[in-house]
C-alpha cells in the first residue's frame, strides 16, 4: 500500500471511503427524516379522526337536547281551561300551544370527514340514523312553524266571543259556522298529530343513538375519552 493517501488500494482510496460514507449518511438522514415525517403525519391524522369522533359527539348531544324540548313541550299534559272544539275531546290542536323561543338555529350535520370517518370504521349504520335524525328534525321545526301561523289564522275565521274568562273566550257558533270551521279544524288536528308522531320517533332514535356513542367509540379507540352523553327521560306518553 502506497503511503499516499490517494494512491489506490485494494479496499479503495480514501477519498473513496470518504465520499462512500457521506452518501450512507446521506441516505441514513434522508431515510430518517421520511419516518420521522410519516411517523408525525400518522399522528396528526389520528389526532384528526379523534376530533371528527368527538365532534359527532358534541352534535348528538346538541341534536337531541333540541329534539327533547320539542317532545315535552308536544307531548306537556295540558293544564288550561277546558276549551270547546268542534273536533271533541279528542281533538288536540286547540291545546297544542306555541313554543315560545323556538329556536332558528340548527345543529349542523355531518362534515365530509366526520363521514368519513364513521364509514372507514365500518359505523354506516350509525351515520345514516343520524343524517336521518337530522333531517326529520328540521321538518319537525318547520311543521311546528306552519302549524302556528295556520293555527292562528283559523282563530280569526271564528266569530267574536260572547263571553271572556280570564285570557279564555267563549265562542257561541251555529251548525253553519261550525260546518265552515271543520275543515280547517280537521287540516290542524291532522298536522298536529303528523309533527307529534315525528317528535317522538326522532327522539326515540336520537336517545338510541346517544346510548351507542360512548362504547361505539371506545371501541374503535379505546385509550382515548370521549362525551358521555346522559341519556335524557324516555317519553311517558306514546304519539297517538
């Protein structure tokens, strides 16, 4: 071997060796930086899917809290005075009071990713009941709305009351009035019983799903926390 330290030996020069272990160092650094990189993009997708999951979460919860204000408020036992209606007894759109503050605001639906996310983990079922849930309850508020503004017009068509107790009148109608009234009486009553036989599927559903959120996700990410929804009152009274 020549002294020289350029001079060629059998294992390579030592410039060669040089410029060989930069270029391992090289590729070690670059290989480094791609699992470092791919390691840190894992997470932050992770992270993601957690906040999409919690996310579902806090929308369940908001969805059914308006859905059980809406149901007591249909189904409250009515505590007025007894008022007179051509439909009977039985009739309800007369006691069915306005919902005061009924709010304009909606919980919004699902994102894309929150889709996502419930479809790679196989819970499709769980989103369709949802989109579901939310759908009907926007056609519950907007029923709630129509039935309102009808119901006060009906009220005009009636003649002047005869008698006044309280913020209660009393109406003295002929066969002819009251004959000119059903209809409108009979279109009410079927509305009304339509928006209450909605409330109380959609609230049943939304209750259902509230007690699957929490073990649903714990079972796809187990060492994680997420909202523990308390499970509201069930409905007392079934939608006749």
């Amino acid at each position: 071997m020549d002294k020289g330290s350029n001079m060629p030996t059998g294992l390579g020069t030592w410039a060669d060796w040089v410029s060989g272990i930069g270029s391992w160092l090289a590729v070690v650094v670059a290989l480094g930086s791609y699992w470092w990189t791919e390691r840190q993009r894992r997470i932050e997708q992770f992270e993601r899917k957690i906040a999409s999951a919690n996310q579902v979460g806090v929308k369940l919860h908001d969805l059914l809290g308006r859905s059980q204000t809406i149901y007591n408020h249909l189904f409250a036992p009515y505590s007025g005075p007894k008022l007179h209606n051509p439909m009977g007894e039985e009739s309800i759109w007369g006691q069915t009071r306005a919902l005061v503050g009924l709010s304009e605001q909606i919980t919004p639906d699902l994102t894309p990713e929150e889709h996502k996310l419930l479809i790679e983990i196989e819970e499709t079922d769980f989103m369709t009941r949802f989109s579901l849930a939310w759908q009907r309850h926007q056609s519950i508020v907007l029923s709630m709305k129509e039935f309102y503004i009808k119901r006060d017009a009906v009220y005009a068509l009636m003649p002047a009351p005869t008698k006044i107790e309280g913020y209660v009148g009393q109406h003295e109608m002929t066969r002819e009035e009251i004959m000119r009234f059903m209809p409108y009486s009979v279109a009410l009553e079927l509305m009304i019983r339509t928006t209450r036989d909605m409330a109380n599927e959609n609230y049943t559903d939304l209750q259902a799903l509230a007690k699957r959120f929490h073990p649903t996700m714990k079972k796809h990410f187990p060492d994680r926390k997420f909202l523990m929804i308390a499970e509201p009152i069930g409905p007392q009274e079934s939608a006749s």
